[in-house]
C-alpha cells in the first residue's frame, strides 16, 4: 500500500470565459506557487495546471465540471485552493 | 463547429519571418489574418489590446496573439494563421519562435485552442512547427486530413 494520499474533488468552472486567458494565467500561477502538483481533469484528459498549453488543451468552459486531483501531505490543502480559485469569477483577475 | 482543420490555409502560412518585439509579431499576425479576409482590419487592433493586457505566450516556445473578447464581432469566419521566427522574438521575457494567430466566434475560440494546445503539447510536433522549412509540414501538422479512427466513425458533416 503506498502511503500516498489521493485528494480529487469537483468543481465547476466558474468563469465566464472558460479556463483561458486571465482565468488560465491566474490557475497557472497558482499552480506554480503550491506545494504540490495539482492536476485538472476534464472527460478523461488529466493535466498538470502548471502549463498554460496542457489547461488550455482541456478546452473548459464556463459551467464545465472539472477534476482537481493532488497527491501527498499537502494533497488536501492544495486541491482545496484550487478548487475555490476555480469556484470564483476569475475574469477580472489580473 | 469548425475544426482547426477546416482553419488554416496555406496563405496564412509564412515561414522564416522576422520581426522587431512580440508587438510587431502581432501585427504581422493580424496582417496575415486579414490578407486572407477572415477579419476586419480592426481586429488586428484588438489583437494589440489583447496582447498589451495580457501576454498571449502559452509555452514551448508558442505565442497565440487574438483579438479581445469585444472584437469577436470582427471575425469574419473561423480562420488560424502561421507565423514563424526562426531567430525568435522576445515575448516579455520568453522566446517564442511561432505564432498562432487566432480568429474565432466566441462559440469556436475555446475548443479551437483545445485542439491548437494539443497539437503544441507533443514535443516532436512542436519542434517541427518551430523549425520546418515546409510550409506543407505546418498544414500536415495544424491541418491534417480526418483520422479514421473510433473517434471519427461519425460521417463527416457536409455544408
């Protein structure tokens, strides 16, 4: 058994562009500054949120429901955030 | 909707360019996308607004300048355009060697940079992208014939 912890959650892409331009800037920057990987999913397609290509490949709309997975000590604390930063209007985020 | 197959032609293919900053880059951009008709000249504009608030580098040595959310209206029809600096341009930092400029409706804009993203995401794709001398490598590679495979069994749709 790995000790490894699994932490997924979903949530729905907030948004109203979709996880693009200032929405995907801010969800990359995010990513960078955690202190774990956190990974998003969209039907099937899992990818790293630290690069920009890999979220904009997801191709996630506003109302899109979304899988946030991260693994280890910090697994829980990670995808929460990610969560709430996807959960909230980040159109405006600069 | 349209696919980035139907989106790219060969006018908008240009290799070998060079060009002064990332500003510059995006003009040319918005040149090739309105030499091929897809936009009006204003566009092009919009695309500089775009790029001045937010930079439009997405990795790998790719830039994909479009215009603002507000100039969608200028989009004549769904259109990609191809441009490639072999010397690289300085991208507020970063080294972009292509770009590609987008023209979408706001229904398109977001699945044809899915499908643009996950061509860029293969290392051997996007090295050619960034490298090729063969302006049919780079509608190979953005504009490829449908794959016969499960996921394309339904017919093709026709207009």
């Amino acid at each position: 058994m790995s000790t490894e912890t699994t932490v997924e959650e979903q949530v729905t892409v907030a948004s109203k562009v979709g996880l693009h331009a200032r929405p995907a800037a801010a969800v990359v920057k995010a990513a960078n500054e955690l202190p774990t990987v956190v990974k998003i999913g969209k039907d099937g397609r899992v990818v790293d949120a630290r690069s920009m290509l890999s979220l904009l490949s997801l191709g996630a709309e506003h109302g899109d429901t979304v899988t946030v997975s991260a693994e280890g000590p910090d697994a829980a604390e990670a995808v929460a955030a990610m969560v709430a930063l996807l959960a909230s209007n980040l159109d405006e985020a600069s | 909707m349209a696919e980035v197959t139907d989106l790219l032609v060969a006018d908008a293919v240009r290799l070998g360019c060079t060009a002064a900053d990332r500003f510059d880059a995006v003009r040319q951009a918005g040149e090739a996308l309105v030499r091929i008709g897809a936009v009006e000249p204003a566009y092009a504009d919009a695309m500089q607004e775009r790029e001045q608030s937010l930079s439009s580098f997405v990795g790998e040595g790719f830039a994909i300048p479009h215009g603002t959310d507000a100039a969608r209206a200028l989009v004549r029809r769904g259109a990609l355009a191809f441009l490639q600096f072999p010397e690289g341009v300085d991208w507020d930092g970063q080294d972009v060697r292509a770009c590609v400029a987008i023209a979408a409706s706001a229904d398109e804009h977001v699945s044809v940079m899915s499908t643009l993203a996950q061509v860029l995401l293969d290392p051997d794709q996007a090295e050619e992208l960034r490298t090729t001398t063969d302006p049919e490598r780079v509608l190979e590679l953005l504009a490829p014939a449908p794959e016969q495979d499960d996921e394309t069994q339904q017919p093709q749709e026709t207009l």
